[in-house]
C-alpha cells in the first residue's frame, strides 16, 4: 500500500471516529436537557423542606418627637374587616392607642388609603384628625404621593409605620423610606396579614439588602419618648 493510501485510509477513520465521538455527545447533551428535571431544581421542590429561621429580637426604642412621624396605612374597611383580615381588626385597638401617644408628643401623622379607597371607609379610632395629610397609592405610599415631602418640610428623619397588609403597604412603604434614608421603626403588633405573611415581613425587613440596615423592629409597648 503507498504512503498516499495509507494516509486516506487514517484521515477515513479518524474522521469515522470523530463524527461518531460528536453523535454521543449530542446524544448526552440533548438527553441532559429533556430529562425530567430534578427534585432540587427549584424552591418549590424543597417548599416542604424549608425551615422558618429563628424569630428576629424586638429592641427596646427610644424616639425623638422632633424627628418623628407615624404612618397609618389603610386601615379601611375594605383591607381591615373579620372577613378578609382579622388579624387586622385586633390591631385597630393598639393603633389607636400608639395613635393618641403621638399626637400627644405632637408628632406628625400621616395615613394612607389604597389606589381606590375612601377617607370616610377608615375605621373608627384611628380616623385622620383635622391637619392630618391622607395619600392614596398602591403598596409604597411614596410613589406618585407627597409624603416623602410632608416628611421633609417637617424635618423627620424617623418613621413609624403601622398598617396592613403586613407584606403590602408595611413592606413596601418602608422599603421606600429606607430607600430615601429614613429610620424606619415597625412595631409588629401594629402591622397585620396572615400569620405567614407577617413572619415572611417581619423577616425580610432585617435581612433584605434594601431594609435591614434602616429598620428596628419592636412592640408599641416597647417604644419610649424622648423628654
């Protein structure tokens, strides 16, 4: 056999080996790709499997009435009835009470209502009082409001938010607030939701990069004022 021969004869098979190392590897590749995936691919797949972590510590807290405002977020009748939230309703009385505090260290108050609420729907003891600013918005009560304004002009650089839905208009309002770089104080027996939803809040506000180095959490009875 000449040289020029046996030189096609191995260009032959290596291109052979070649094309039927290629066919495998497509084989494996497509078959990688349209095997059921496995029980680990998602979060839904390990849902059970999660562990709530340790409950965040309240802190004790002591406030400025000079530097402070208190936020009342829809606390209406279509957002904070037996029906729908009834944790809600069981913390209008505590609302109220933190409510009457401020007012009596004079400091400012604001509330919200949702995108279609009504001032008249808010309920009973903790209704806007005369001069008291009411904004209407989706969950952040910053957007398209003059909140952050109101706060501004009175020199506040604390918050206070109480409200409902706990992962609603809590969440996400103060999420804004600390965006905009105010101290954000949530008392978790002033917020409301279900009691996973609550958790999950109460949680993300410590730990989220947006949060958890504006935010305290604490109980209204575990707040003092600064003489």
């Amino acid at each position: 056999m000449t040289k020029g021969k046996q030189s096609a004869k191995y260009c032959t098979r290596w291109m052979a080996g070649a094309l039927v190392t290629a066919a495998v590897l497509v084989f494996a590749v497509s078959g990688a790709f349209t095997q059921e995936p496995g029980k680990t691919e998602t979060i839904l797949d390990e849902w059970n499997a999660v562990k709530a972590p340790a409950p965040p510590e309240l802190e004790h807290v002591t406030l400025d009435p000079a530097d402070t405002a208190f936020l009342v977020l829809d606390i209406q009748q279509s957002t904070c009835n037996e029906q729908q939230r009834p944790r809600c309703v069981q913390s209008v009385p505590r609302i109220g009470r933190f409510l009457e505090q401020a007012r009596a260290q004079n400091v400012p108050v604001a509330h919200s209502l949702t995108s279609t609420g009504r001032a008249e729907d808010v309920l009973a003891g903790v209704k806007p009082a005369a001069g008291e600013p009411v904004v209407r918005s989706s969950v952040d009560k910053f957007y398209g409001t003059d909140l952050d304004e109101f706060l501004k002009e009175r020199g506040i650089r604390t918050v206070v938010i109480a409200g409902t839905a706990a992962n609603g208009a809590v969440l996400h309002t103060a999420t804004g607030a600390a965006m905009r770089g105010y101290r954000v104080i949530v008392p978790v027996d002033l917020m409301s939701a279900d009691l996973y939803a609550e958790q999950y809040t109460a949680w993300h506000l410590v730990n989220a990069p947006g949060t958890r180095r504006q935010t305290t959490l604490t109980r209204s009875d575990l707040i003092d004022w600064k003489k």
